[in-house]
C-alpha cells in the first residue's frame, strides 16, 4: 500500500519539480477531482492543465512530502494523505496538507480525487 502511494507521489513530485504538466494530468484519471490552492472545484483533464499552467507561470517551485499515512479501501483503491511543503525563491515555503484517493485503472494507478489545503 505505502508503496504505491509513494511511487505515484513520486511521480507526482518528479513532474512537479520539471513543471512537465502534461506529465502531471497523465497522473490523473480523464475526470478526476480536483481541488487545489484555489476554491474552484476542477474536473477532468483539461481543468488540471489549465491549474498546473497557471500555477507554474510563477516561477520555480518544489514540493517535499512528510508523514505519508494511506488507508487501503479495496483491491483497486487507496487514499493518502501527507503534508506538503512547497517552496519557491520568492515567496518561500507554505506547508499544506494534501490527500489524494488512487484508483487502479487498466493496470494503473492513477489519481481519481485531489485535495489541498493549508496546514495550519
């Protein structure tokens, strides 16, 4: 269980780090749930595209993930849930906590729900 949440938050980071979005909307499932720094609720790919673009238009940015905790709900899905702290030169680090639910689609594991907010 807590290796495959760690290998998709691994592949979630890695894209992340090189701002590779359609790397990052291929980790998601066609309509996934998707609710990020903003209040707006996004659904599918073309919602996340547009988030990870604009978010990235800001500059560098990094992520680290502490205290991974995963819940096995069946076969073919997991929820985690890890802090987040994402950092850039210019505005410095915000810890958020992010929870994530991963399906298991054709062989797969891919992100179904997405879910931050603040941390304190």
């Amino acid at each position: 269980m807590t290796v495959i949440a760690g290998e998709v938050l691994h592949s979630w980071q890695h894209a992340f780090h090189e701002q590779d979005v359609d790397a990052l909307v291929d980790l998601y499932t066609a309509e996934a749930l998707f609710l990020g720094s903003q209040p707006t609720l996004l659904r599918g790919s073309e919602g996340i595209h547009d988030y990870f673009t604009a978010v990235f238009a800001s500059g560098e940015l990094r992520v680290t993930f502490e205290n991974l905790e995963v819940e096995h709900v069946a076969d073919d899905v997991f929820i985690l849930a890890v802090r987040a702290i994402f950092s850039s030169p210019s505005r410095g680090e915000l810890e958020m906590r992010l929870t994530q639910t991963l399906l298991l689609r054709n062989g797969r594991w891919r992100i179904a729900c997405h879910h931050v907010s603040p941390a304190g």
